[in-house]
C-alpha cells in the first residue's frame, strides 16, 4: 500500500518525459511528510528516502539538459538573484548569469563608471585577483558551482573554491585574499525548491544596485540571445580556499576595533563548566564549520542539532524562526548548567535568533543588547545602524547613550555609506554584522558576541536583555506578510493607496482610536502612532509577498496592530 501511495504521487505530478510539466518539488515535499510520519529503520522510511533521491535525480536531469530561459526573468534584489532549481536557475541560466558578470569586468577596459563600486579597476585585475564561489545546501549546488568555475576559468579569471561554506566566511575570504569579488550560489532562507546567486563585490559587502542592474541587464541579454557560451576551462586556474580559516583570521585582525577576541572566547567556553551552547544548524552550511569553530575540542556542552545533510531541511521552512526554535529552548530547559545560550541559524549562515532556553531574543532585541555590549561593557564608541524596519530599541539605547543612528531602507547593503563607523550594523530579519568585521551580515559574529556577552557578564542573555529594557524601555516588535499575485508594477500601484493613511489620519488599534504622527516613505510606508507604536508595509523584495511590520508597547498590543495591516491592504483591494 505505502509503495502504491508513493506511485500515485509521482503521476499526479510528473508528465513523463517532460520536465517543464513536472512539478518536482510538490512531489518532494510529500515524500517527505510520508517519510516523517514513518520510523526511521522502517521499511516505508527507507522506500519514501529512495521515492526522494529519484525525485532528485529527475531534477538533476532538469538542472543539466534545460535550456529554456528562466520561467521568471532574471533579476538580484536585495540579496541576489533567486529561482526554482530546474526551472529558473539550471546549469544553462547560471552559466550565462556568471557570464553576464565576466562581460561586466571586461567593459571597465572601456568604460570606468563602475569601477569605484567595483573595487577593481581593470579585467586584467579581476583575472588576476579572482573570485572566491561558495555554495549552501541546496541540491545541485556542487554542480552549479563547477559550471560557474568553468566559465570563470575560461575567461581567465583565478578561483578560489570554498565548496560548501557560509556567506560570513565567503565575505571573509574576499577580504583576506584579497579577491575581485564573490559568487554564493544560496537563496539564503528561502524553501527547498529555490537556488539562489548572490554577488559581492571587492568591499565583500552586497552589491550596490548599480552592479546588481548591470549583472541583470548583461544576464537578460544574454538569455534573450539564447547562446551557450563556447567554454575552455582551465582547471590550474582553481585554488583551494578554506573559508573558515579566512573567516578566524578576520575577526582577529578586527580585535581591536570590535574587542571581541575570538580564541579567547572559544577557550573560555571549553574552560567554563557552568554553560552549554546549543546550535541548530537546519541541515545548512553551518553544519560543515561548527565544531572547527569551537576549536574542533570534544566538548558534551556544545549541543549541534540538524547537523546532517538534507536540502529538503526535513521538510521544514529553513529559517530562524519561533517554530524551528522549540527543539533548542526545550533542550536547554533540561540542562543542569545556569548558563545557557541556544541559537538557530539559516541555511547560509547569514541570519540568526536566540534564546537562553527561557526567552526567545531575536535580531529586533538582540541588535540593541549587541550595541550597549561593545559600548557599555567593551568601551567601544560609535553609531548604530538598523534598517527602517527595525525595532526602535536601539534608537532609545542610542539616545540614552548620546549616539547617533543611522536608519536606512531594508536590504544590508544599504549600510554601506556606515561600514566601519557603525560599532553594529542590524536588521530584523536577523542580520548582523559589528565594526572591524565584513560589510555582510553574518550569524557566526552574532554567536561569538553573544557567547562573550554570557561568559563576560555571567548571566544569561534574557537577564542581560531585562537590564537594559528597565533603563531604556520595552518594545514589542513583530512581523507578518500574506501572499499576493500581484507584483512589480501592479503592486505598487495598488500599494499606492496607504497614501490615504497620512499624518493625523486616526486608527483603530485593538478597539482604541490612534493617531499617525509620522509618516516614513523611505522604503515603503512606515505609520508612527503617537504612543510611539508603529506599523509599516512594505513589498518584499525576493518573493510575491507582501510583509507587515509592527512594533507595540506591549506584548498584547502586537495583535491590534496586525489587524490594522491587514485592515489596510483589504481597504486598497490587495486582500
């Protein structure tokens, strides 16, 4: 009976022989909740592993042959270029992406304009200098990358392969090696289907959208053409690069600027009795570094959890989320030691949340402990940076502490005008980075810095983070979003009408009338009530979603503002 299931599911969504009717990852995503619901030394278990690993191999086939373009056109947002594996992002499409950034460096021998952004004066230089290519989890990761070590090395271009690693630790390497620029190929948090390609150039920081335009106009061109580029690889133009020790190098040269002294934490971790680490790696790239960042020490105090490799992430959304974080705050409730720091980290690395296994701390919260932490506790001086959706906790810390802010748009390389002024630089969706690092959000900092904040100080993150609210206040952030079939242009002329909602305009929040006091418009629009309170709608910039942002001064008044957001986008006609 189980096998039968599994063959009806393959015909309900494969048409044979043809793979732009197929829809894989349907057919994937219930072989693995049939996989969930079985023992794991069971027979049916073992049957829907080898329903998934046939599944895989009809996308592999789909990776290699498709030569169809993108069912979506090319386009980098905010972090890069995302699409479903097979259908928008196969060998083909990469291939004339990451030639579309080899026509980019060519033309600066003709026209300097980007040069400045680049960090890379000539194409001679980036052959010389090179690119650092890293990939996440995702399937078909390793042989996209070989395609784009392919095109690189046939146009003369040096690489430094990091095979399977994080976006910090690739950031990192541009950095200490000195390279031209980067190629990621992850979609960061996204789902299981989806790939991804991001590219930083020589500041490893994202690209600003003046490159991110030129890579997707050269990239569309390309694809319209419809001609495979003639490649000639040149395999002794490859070198080994091992990300993390590049990574380890940078935040000891970055010691004291960020005063984070990483050996020295890493020993007093392995030295103290009194604490256990708790990591959740989701099936990512952390898993391939974690130990070596602990210092490859034994230690029944480091807890790795979803540490095996599984670009289905065992049939879970893999990202730092509430959800996913209840296997961490359940097993640190049930350890002995009084210090306890638990994490969850993304597919990439580059976003993280916490917990002390009592009170869930995310980057909202914890962008603002990080900043009075290397002001207060480590004598550092500067600025904070948070992107306009951001909780305002560390606007109240930074005025408390008679220190600027600087408030820009949501994406991280729009901290790029800050980088090295800002002591943190933070969003919500749990980026971070601190002065002296990269220019790229990157979880590993995050957890050194709060693994020093709860040896340091000897107390646990939740006890830290009530300190600091009994001096500066309490703020209760939140987020939502609903899915819209309406995008690029005919949604924002449908988001046009929150322009209704101005200054003075009154609210119902929870069954209490509020009034706007201010009004933001610098990614869209962000309401300020006038008990502080706001709420704030925006497009999202990777996905056919619309995302709410909320921030109360309670815990309770989350809700009302979640129905006011909602309220709204069915006032304009979007729900």
């Amino acid at each position: 009976m189980f096998s039968k299931n599994i063959d009806l599911l393959f015909k309900e969504h494969l048409s044979p022989n043809n793979h732009a009717a197929s829809d894989y990852f349907s057919l994937i995503k219930k072989l693995v909740g049939l996989k969930n619901n079985e023992a794991p030394d069971s027979a049916e278990f073992h049957q829907a592993n080898e329903a998934i690993a046939r599944a895989y191999g009809l996308v592999e086939d789909e990776i290699r042959t498709n030569t169809n373009p993108p069912s979506k056109e090319v386009s980098f947002g905010t972090s890069g270029w995302r699409g479903i594996i097979g259908k928008d992002i196969s060998l083909y499409t990469v291939s004339l992406v990451t030639q579309g950034i080899v026509a980019m460096y060519r033309n600066l021998d003709q026209d300097k304009t980007l040069a400045p952004a680049l960090g890379v004066s000539s194409f001679s230089e980036a052959q010389q200098r090179g690119a650092v290519l890293g990939f996440d989890n995702r399937f078909g990761g390793r042989l996209m990358a070989q395609r784009v070590i392919e095109v690189l090395t046939s146009n003369g271009i040096t690489v430094h392969y990091a095979h399977e690693a994080t976006t910090g630790t690739l950031s990192a390497a541009v950095l200490i090696l000195q390279a031209a620029f980067s190629i990621n190929l992850t979609p960061s948090h996204n789902p299981l289907e989806y790939a991804g390609f991001k590219f930083n150039a020589a500041d490893a920081g994202p690209a600003a959208s003046e490159i991110t335009n030129r890579i997707t106009e050269n990239a569309r061109q390309l694809i319209a053409a419809g001609k495979n580029p003639i490649l000639s690889p040149d395999p002794t133009q490859v070198q080994q690069c091992d990300a993390l020790a590049c990574w380890q190098e940078l935040v000891a040269r970055g010691a004291s600027r960020h005063g984070l002294n990483y050996r020295e934490i890493i020993a007093a971790f392995h030295s103290a009795k009194d604490c256990v680490v708790a990591v959740d790696c989701v099936h990512g790239a952390s898993r391939v570094h974690m130990r070596g960042l602990f210092g490859n020490q034994p230690s029944e105090r480091l807890l790795l959890f979803r540490e095996q490799a599984d670009p289905t992430f065992g049939g879970v959304a893999p990202e730092p989320s509430s959800t996913n974080m209840q296997q961490v705050m359940t097993t640190l409730q049930q350890r002995p030691e009084p210090l306890k720091l638990g994490v969850i980290i993304d597919p990439d690395a580059d976003r993280i949340r916490f917990t002390d296994g009592t009170v869930e701390i995310d980057m909202n919260l914890f962008g603002g402990m990080a900043f009075h932490y290397l002001h207060e506790k480590k004598g550092k001086h500067g600025l904070v940076a948070k992107t306009v959706a951001t909780s305002n906790f560390a606007n109240a810390i930074a005025k408390g502490l008679h220190e600027e802010i600087f408030e820009p748009k949501v994406g991280f390389k729009e901290f790029k005008p800050v980088i090295g002024k800002a002591l943190v630089c933070f969003e919500e969706s749990d980026g971070i980075s601190v002065v002296g690092h990269t220019p790229e959000k990157d979880a590993y900092i995050g957890l050194i810095l709060a693994l020093d904040m709860m040896l340091s100080l000897k107390k646990n993150l939740g006890e830290y983070l009530s300190e600091i609210q009994a001096e500066y206040g309490y703020y209760y952030p939140g987020k939502g979003g609903v899915e819209v079939s309406r995008q690029g242009k005919a949604l924002l002329d449908t988001l046009a009408g929150l322009e209704k909602y101005g200054v003075g305009t009154v609210l119902d929040i929870g069954g209490e009338p509020k009034k706007i006091t201010e009004v933001i418009t610098i990614d869209g629009r962000k309401m300020i009530l006038e008990d502080n309170s706001w709420l704030m709608i925006r497009p999202s910039g990777t996905e056919p979603k619309v995302r709410f942002y909320v921030e109360a001064r309670s815990e309770a008044g989350k809700d009302g503002l979640f129905a006011a957001a909602k309220g709204m986008l069915g006032e304009i006609g979007l729900l």
